[in-house]
C-alpha cells in the first residue's frame, strides 16, 4: 500500500457501517447521504492515475467489495440497473491478456514490441473491471439516460478507488469494440464496454493535469 493508502481512513468501513443486515443480508436500515468533512476535498482533488504507470498493491477482496458495491449507487431511471461488472484479476488478467495478444497477432499487428506493450500493460497493474452497458431498446426509459447510468458507474469506481487510497483509470481502448474480444469475455449481442477500470498504486506521484476554467462553461439562465 502506497503512503497515500496507510494514512487513508477506511472508507469500506464506514460503508459497511451503513447497513443494519437482516439474515438474507438485505439493507433493512440505511443512513443515507452522510456528509463528511473530506468528500469535497476528494472530488476536488481528484486525479486518474495512468494505468501505463500502475502497478501493484491493488484492493483486497473486501476492498474491491466495497468499491463495486459503491459503484453501483448511482442514478439509475426505472431501476433497471443496466449494467454489470467483469473482475478481471489473477489467473483471469492473464487469460485477458492471452485474448488480446491472440486478436493482434490474428490482425498481423506489428512489430512484435506492440503485442508485448498491450500484454505487459494489462499483466502490470493488480485489478481490472470491466464494467458492461446493458441498456434495454424497446421500454419507456431512452437508452441515452441508462448509458448514462453506466457512465455514472465508471465515475463512482474511480472515485471509491482513490478514497481508499488507491488510483484507478477509466480506459476504452481498441479493445472495448472489437467484436472477438467482446465475444471472448462474455458479452451479449446489444451490450456494450463502457470501458475498463484499473486499480492499484501509482509508480510516480501524481501531477495535476489542466482543469477547465469554469467563467468558460458555466452559463446561468
């Protein structure tokens, strides 16, 4: 864990405080929107960490827990909950990244040096989840406001991430739209990669990146 991490409160333990569990383990009792005096440094603060820069330790199983079930706390029109996470971890990030040296070398991708880069770059970090749009044609909610949704699931992914000390990047890549890839690790026809989440420790301290100056986008009616 990086120094960031040790001096980090535990977050999951305040989550798991929340909940008052019956004996099937549904929320019976919720305190909801607790504030807390560093939420709004964390969103002000916050920062991606390159996943060409991560590397290990990632989020314990209890960690990870936390950070998928706070993921999925998001808007979501007509409780549909469209979407779905794909851990990616261990024996699975190997075999990921077995499905995308395939995919490349059966597109005659070169010099070899780029398969290496992909396969290393996944191999590298301790923690990837895919998280997977399932937006539903057809019904009353527009499929725009349930992709949205997803959007929304990435967002509190990356922000559970790092309140629990760690970095997190959301990626799409090449590999997001490739239809063998999808394919391989379980997509249905109509669903979509609202992208890849990297979890773990940043190799190099971070650096701020420029920020929007908000007289530019901020209108008021």
């Amino acid at each position: 864990m990086t120094a960031n991490a040790a001096q980090a409160p535990d977050c999951g333990l305040l989550v798991r405080s929340l909940y008052i569990r019956g004996n099937r383990g549904h929320i019976e009792t919720a305190r909801l929107n607790l504030t807390g005096p560093t939420a709004l440094d964390l969103l002000l603060s916050r920062r991606s960490g390159s996943a060409k820069a991560m590397t290990g330790p990632g989020p314990s199983k209890e960690q990870l827990d936390d950070i998928l079930r706070a993921s999925a706390r998001v808007p979501d029109h007509g409780k549909l909950f469209p979407w779905r996470f794909i851990v990616f971890e261990g024996d699975g990030l190997q075999r990921f990244a077995g499905i995308l040296v395939d995919v490349l070398t059966l597109e005659g991708v070169t010099p070899p040096s780029q398969i290496d880069e992909w396969r290393n770059r996944i191999l590298a970090v301790p923690v990837v989840v895919g998280v997977v749009s399932s937006a539903r044609e057809l019904i009353k909610i527009p499929v725009w406001e349930q992709e949205l949704s997803a959007g929304a699931v990435c967002q509190n992914m990356l922000i559970a991430s790092h309140g629990l000390g760690f970095v997190a990047n959301w990626l799409t890549e090449w590999y997001s739209y490739h239809p063998i890839v999808k394919q391989k690790i379980g997509l249905t026809p109509g669903e979509r990669m609202a992208g890849f989440i990297y979890i773990g420790t940043a190799r190099d301290e971070l650096q701020e990146r420029p920020r929007p100056e908000m007289s530019k986008i901020v209108t008021r009616f």
